[in-house]
C-alpha cells in the first residue's frame, strides 16, 4: 500500500468531489461522510453511542441546574475555532491577500517556483536545541506560535477561479526561514498560475519570497517568508523510540488540532525511493513512524519533542485496511482498518538541506 500524502488528498481521497474544487472550500458534511469511508466501519458503534449519549445528556442537564454557569469553556487567553460555515470566513480573507500578493508580484509565482524548487541546499543558521522540559499546554502555544499555513494561492484552469490549497509549515530561525514538505510547494497540475502564501494562525498573510532548498525523496523544503518575529522551533535529531512528542496542525480543516504520542521507530527507503539522495544508506531520507494525530492537511506541520524541539514534519498518512471474501457475490472486499501509520520526515532531512555558512 502507497501511503498518500497528508496536504494534496483532494482528488485522491475525496475523487467524488469535483475534481477543481481544493479541499479549503469542500463543505463539512462531504468531508465528514467521506472520510468516515476512508478510515473504517463504525456502523457498529452507533447504537451504544445513542445510549451513552442520552444518559450523558441526562447527566449534563443534572449538572447544568447544579453548578453555577462558567462565563467561557476554556481558560483565558485559550483560542477557540470557528466550526462549520463560519470557519471558511478566514480562508476567503486569506484567498484575497494571497491574490493581491500575486498581483503585486512580491511572492515566488509559478515559473519561478519549478526553478527555485530544484535548489538542493542553502546557508542559514539555526538555532540550538532546548533542553528544558514543558508542560503539554506550554508546547501547544509554542506549537501555535511557529506553526504557519503554507501552500499555493492560484488560478485554477479547471474553473478559471482563484483558489488556496494551505498545509503546514514551522519558523526555524528568525530571519524567516521555515520548513515544510516538498509536497506542499511543489505545484499541482491544475495550477494554471498562482504564488506561494504563507498565513499564521490569526490569519495574517505573507509572502513567500524564496525557495531555498528542496528535496522530493526526502519531502523536505525551506522557504524564505517576509514574515518577522515568529518563534522559531530548533531541529533535533537526538532523539529514540518512545520519546513523548506532539502535534500541532489542522488535520481536515479542524484548525489547531493538537495531539501527543510517542515515536515508534525509524526507517529508510530501500532503492527507487532514495534516488536523489546521496546512494549512500547514511544519506537516504529518513522516516519516523509516530503515534501522535494528524490528517490530510497537517503536512509540513511540525511534530515537537517535549522541550519544544522540533524532531521533523507531518509527511503522510497510511491507512491498512484487511480484505474479507464475500462469499454472497464471489468478491474481495476491504475489511476493517487494522492500523493507521503516521510518518513524519525526520529533522535530520531538513538540515541536509542547510550547508555551514564558509
Ligand atoms: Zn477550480
């Protein structure tokens, strides 16, 4: 099985869904029905769930006549997303200024990008790793805090209209840099022309100016984005099976989704897949299986150790389903999901990308 990757699923994953219409503006109800297709059967659960449900609500409307009412759900300062047709609003804003600055020309357009994205290193610095351990809630604000929407502004030549197609992105140092896929900047077909965008979470909307280095085996990217004063997340390679780690991303249009697990294990690519990399094995892009959540358009977002490190990227999502004989009709057909893998690009494939300054 070919895991799909994690941003460009549109067409693949949601093929009943015109194919010119990018993920940003599918309504929820699509989303939903499809992809409770995708990830397995849970006809099953339905039943047992109605009745926890009823005696759930129960047990609220006890509590709500109990307890005194809190005047918020969360804790100050704590943002709280927009759910259903409300979440879109900020997508058009960020369409528009994507658009003005396609207009303007201040971001990479399309011809530049196919050149720029055969950069295979660049000269930046980084900054060291942190060695001090925070608290899950101190790693899901520094998770918001370098975590960027990346991808493409562009003119659709299906529909002739302008559309966004947004994933992951993370600050690593505080000239602008930042670290996404390779898959997230690397064109798709139906861009007719467009510019690559860069939004932060209150959906303010930069230029990105540069590709600066790039590798498709490794689905490792750094581009240059005129955008200052981001907190950037240090790269760590330091790090082992079981290591507790955490995401911050949007997995199917549910902005600031954050999700902890722990590493798996490693793994390279054997033979046609490394091609591009250096042929030696200690130079083959390198892949981390881990538990943490994500979903179609958390790729490029960044998975953080406990002291707020990065230890690489969001890069797919793969989905083992088993095959059950049907013996009525004489067919093959997928069974239940028997797990789902999450690989992330390893924090040692982006800094390939980055040669000492001389
Ligand atoms: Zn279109």
């Amino acid at each position: 099985m070919k895991p799909f990757h994690v941003a460009q699923v549109s067409n693949r994953l949601y093929r009943r869904l015109p194919a010119c219409r990018p993920f940003d503006f599918m309504k929820r109800s699509q989303i939903s029905s499809v992809s409770r297709l995708e990830i397995g059967d849970t006809a099953g659960w339905k039943p047992a769930l109605r009745n926890a449900g009823l005696v759930f609500g129960i047990a609220l409307l006890v509590l709500f006549v109990l307890a005194p009412r809190p005047a918020l759900g969360q804790a100050p300062d704590v943002p709280i997303y927009k759910q259903g047709r409300k979440e879109f609003e900020q997508d058009d804003k960020v369409a528009a200024a994507a658009k003005e600055l396609f207009t303007s020309g201040k971001a990479v357009k399309l011809a530049q990008a196919k050149e720029q994205i055969k950069r295979t290193s660049c000269q930046i610095i980084v900054p060291p790793t942190n060695s001090t351990r925070l608290r899950p809630q101190e790693l899901c604000v520094l998770g918001r805090a370098s975590h960027l929407r990346v991808g493409w502004g562009y003119y659709c030549d299906k529909c002739d209209d302008w559309h966004i197609n947004l994933a992951g992105g993370y600050v690593i140092n505080t000239n602008g840099a930042i670290a996404t896929c390779y898959h997230v900047i690397n064109p798709a077909h139906e861009i007719k022309d467009g510019c690559l965008v860069a939004a932060d979470e209150d959906g303010k909307v930069f230029p990105v100016t540069e590709i600066l280095a790039a590798n498709r085996y490794s689905d490792a990217a750094i581009l240059k984005v005129e955008a200052e004063g981001y907190k950037p997340l240090p790269l760590n390679t330091n790090v082992y099976p079981g290591d507790r780690i955490f995401c911050y991303s949007d997995p199917l249009d549910h902005r600031g989704y954050f999700s902890e697990g722990i590493i798996n294990r490693f793994y390279q690519f054997p033979g046609r897949w490394s091609f591009g990399a250096s042929a030696s094995t200690a130079n083959r892009p390198t892949r981390i299986n881990v538990s943490t959540d994500w979903a179609p358009g958390s790729s490029g977002s960044a998975v953080l150790d406990e002291f707020g490190n990065t230890i690489g990227h969001v890069a797919t999502i793969g989905v083992l389903t088993g095959q059950e004989f049907n013996e009525d009709e004489g067919t093959v057909v997928r069974g239940p999901t028997m797990i789902v893998f999450h690989d992330a690009v390893a924090a040692r494939d982006v800094l390939l990308l980055i040669k000492a300054p001389n």
